[in-house]
C-alpha cells in the first residue's frame, strides 16, 4: 500500500503511463503495435499532474529491432489519449520511452524541436516479441525523474516580515484522508531541517517530535522541513516521510525565490498579504502566479519607477479569486511619478489576466497599466484595469493598454467595456 502524506499542503500523485487499444490487422509479415498515452499511476515522489500530460509533455520512443534496426518516433499529448500505431517485423523488439517537460509556448516548433528544449520527466522501458499477422497491446508505465518530482512542485510556507519580533513558523504532518483505518496513536515523530528541497539527508530538530512543528522563521538561505513518522500497521513498524515544505518571507526577495526554483508552467500560489515591490522581476520563463491566500494578494511598487514585471521571454498568467484577488498597485499617491507601465510584454511574449486580478493607480508617463510591445500578446478574460492617468504631460500618450503597432490589435482579446480607468482610451503607436 502507497502510504500518502499531507503537510499543509497535499501533493496528490497522477502519472505517465502507457495503455494499449486494439488495431486493424497488420500486413503479411508484419505484426502491428499500439500505445496510447497516458494514464495514472505512479510510486514516485511527485508524478506528472494531469494539465502537465495534456499540455506540456513530449515523448521520444526508441524501438530496436531483432536484428538491430532502429526506428524513433515523437509524440506530444495535446489532448487525452494520444495513441501511437506503427508497424514492426516479427521478432523481439526492445521498447524505450523518454517523456520530456516544455511548457515554454513554442507551438509552430515539431515535436522533436520541442522534446530537445524540455527538460527530463521521465523514462521506461518494455520488451515485446512481435508475431507476423497478429495485432498486440503493451502497457508501459513510466517513472518520473526525480529531478522533475522534486523540482517542479513545491510546498510553500510564506512568513509575514511586518512584525517586530521574530516571526514563527508551524507546520504539522498527519496521514491523508485515504488512510483513516490507520491509528496513530501510539505513533512517533521526528522533524528534521533541510537546505535543500528533499526529505533525506536532512538535520535532526531537537526536541521536535509531536506531529507539530512550531520553528523560528532562520531566513535565508531557504530552510525546507520534513517530518518522519513511524507507526505500527498489520503488526509491522511503517516509517514515511512528508514531502518538504520551504519557508519563504511574503518580500521581493522571497517572490524571486519561489519564481527562481519552480518549473516552467508550474502554478504558484500567493499568500494573502503585501508583497512590497522595491524592483522589477524579470519574468523569463512560463510562470503563472495565482492568489490562494484567505484575502488579498497585493504587489505595491516601492521605491521605484519602473515596472513590476517584465515579461521578456515565455508566458506570464495572473489569476485570483472573489475572495482572494491579486492586485497590482503602482502605488501613483506616492511615487514621483510612475514613468512606466505596471508590465511589459515584449516580443513574442504573452501577458494572460484571468478572473480576480486587478491592475491599479498607476501614474504612468510610458504606456499605460499594460505596455505590449510590437508581437506581444495580451489576453484578457476577466480582471480589471483602472486608476492609470497620465499626470502632467498632457502630451503623452497615456492609456490603459499600449500596444506598440496596429497590427497586434487582432491579437488582443481585452476590450473597453471591461477595462475601467481615469483614462479609458486604449492607445496604438
């Protein structure tokens, strides 16, 4: 039995796998062979979320013939199955399969394009002896790369720098609902500190063993905690260890982080509170920030002019909530003044804005909340954007949305009606 933790937050396990169908019969001499990506299961640390198989995984099989021929094929899973037919000579044929991860956006690319830009996910392996004339199914199951189990998931804890005294971190392990049957009563714990995002090799916590983990916030370098519990089960003494969880301060410093080590297409989940934005982030790869905290998520310019984000390579994704929302505030009552946009999108890039989102007091005298350059696109479907004037210079041409040539209209899918400001006018050089 899988024995499954929750700490704080529950990573649910999902899969690579290969299923098989039935075919058409093959050709004299020929047996035909079939395989259908993906499915579910997995005995990793973390597998590939359901979204990551739909959108984001490349595959190469690499078949090997009995007399030595080799035959390669690529295959990408943008929808569910995705089956693969090919045709092999009677013999035993070695089966190898890689999956690799790219969420970067590149669609004109040919999956073998992509599949070489990913990054390792997965591999797995089959033998199976073709008979001519006959038609045959195998299963192949594939096992996730560590790397790619650890690094593109993560858990954090997000601790408020705003108090005077040395905030406190807690955390709790406890068995996930699918495993009421067992007693922890008698179980024992030990929580251990890591510098590194794993549950081995970790330091031992003095004094840390309740299934409750009350720490003092160490800052940085970026501490992950994991617990071990040993409990008896059908006469036996299991032991398990909760996946880590890294604590981060809701600062720049700490958004940067968290951006830093999670994979390309990875969501990240903000905390309510105020995140003071002392300068720009630099946004160079697939990232989607959503709000999930209990209350609002706020990014507030400080100290500076310049945008918040600067989308300069791949896709940045803004999303909230009714209850949680994730605002962008220029922050214009204090700056002197705001001089550019709250984002940039450059070339080839793409800005989405989803449900829960707001953009606002922005003072900007470069473009307006949202500053699309020449092939940026922006796409909007929900969120608003307000508060965005142009100050003094009556001169500038202050809008909203600013969007660099005409020719990048098509590309746009905000329009006035759901966009509020001082200012309402979208502008086009």
């Amino acid at each position: 039995m899988k024995k499954i933790l929750k700490n704080l937050i529950r990573l649910l396990p999902a899969a690579l796998v290969l299923f098989a169908c039935s075919l058409p019969q093959p050709s004299d001499g020929n047996g035909s062979l079939v395989i259908t990506l993906p499915g579910s299961s997995s005995n990793n640390a973390r597998s590939a979320l359901p979204s990551e198989i739909t959108n984001s995984m490349i595959y190469k099989l690499e078949f090997e013939g009995p007399g030595g021929e080799t035959i390669t094929r690529y295959a990408e899973s943008g929808r569910l199955p995705l089956t693969i037919t090919i045709n092999l000579k009677q013999g035993l044929w070695e089966i190898d399969v890689t999956a690799h991860y790219n969420n970067a956006g590149n669609g004109s690319a040919t999956p073998e394009q992509k599949f070489e830009d990913g990054f390792l996910a997965g591999t797995s392996s089959a033998e199976e002896r073709i008979v001519a004339g006959r038609r045959h199914t195998v299963n192949i199951t594939m096992i996730v790369n560590d790397d790619f189990a650890r690094n593109s998931v993560f858990s954090w804890y997000w601790v408020d720098l705003q108090g005077t005294t040395v905030p406190k971190v807690e955390l709790k392990a406890e068995l996930s609902d699918d495993f009421e049957d067992i007693n922890l009563i008698n179980a024992s714990y030990q929580w251990y500190r890591n510098t590194e995002n794993n549950n081995t090799n970790g330091t031992e916590i003095d004094v840390a063993n309740s299934a409750v983990l009350i720490t003092d916030y160490e800052g940085f370098p970026i501490k992950y905690y994991y617990c071990e519990i040993k409990y008896e089960y059908n006469g036996d003494t299991v032991s398990y260890s909760t996946a880590p969880v890294g604590v981060v301060p809701i600062n720049l410093e700490g958004l940067n982080y968290v951006i830093g080590v999670t994979n390309y297409g990875v969501p990240i989940s903000l905390p309510e509170g105020t995140f003071n934005m002392t300068s720009t982030v630099n946004v160079n790869k697939n990232i989607t920030l959503k709000a999930k905290g209990r209350g609002d998520t706020i990014l507030l310019r400080q100290g500076h002019e310049a945008a918040l984000f600067n989308v300069s390579n791949r896709i940045l994704t803004l999303e909230g909530s009714e209850n949680s929302r994730l605002i962008l505030d220029g922050n214009k009552t204090s700056q002197n003044p705001n001089r550019y946009s709250l984002i940039w999108v450059n070339n080839t890039c793409t800005l989405n804005i989803k449900d829960g989102v707001i953009l606002q007091n922005n003072h900007a005298q470069s473009g307006g909340g949202v500053y699309v350059f020449a092939n940026g696109i922006f796409n909007k479907s929900g969120g608003i954007i307000y508060g965005t004037d142009g100050g003094d210079n009556s001169n500038s041409p202050y809008a909203v949305l600013w969007v660099t040539t005409p020719e990048r209209r098509r590309a746009l899918t905000a329009g006035p009606s759901d966009i509020i400001s001082t200012n309402p006018r979208i502008g086009w050089d």
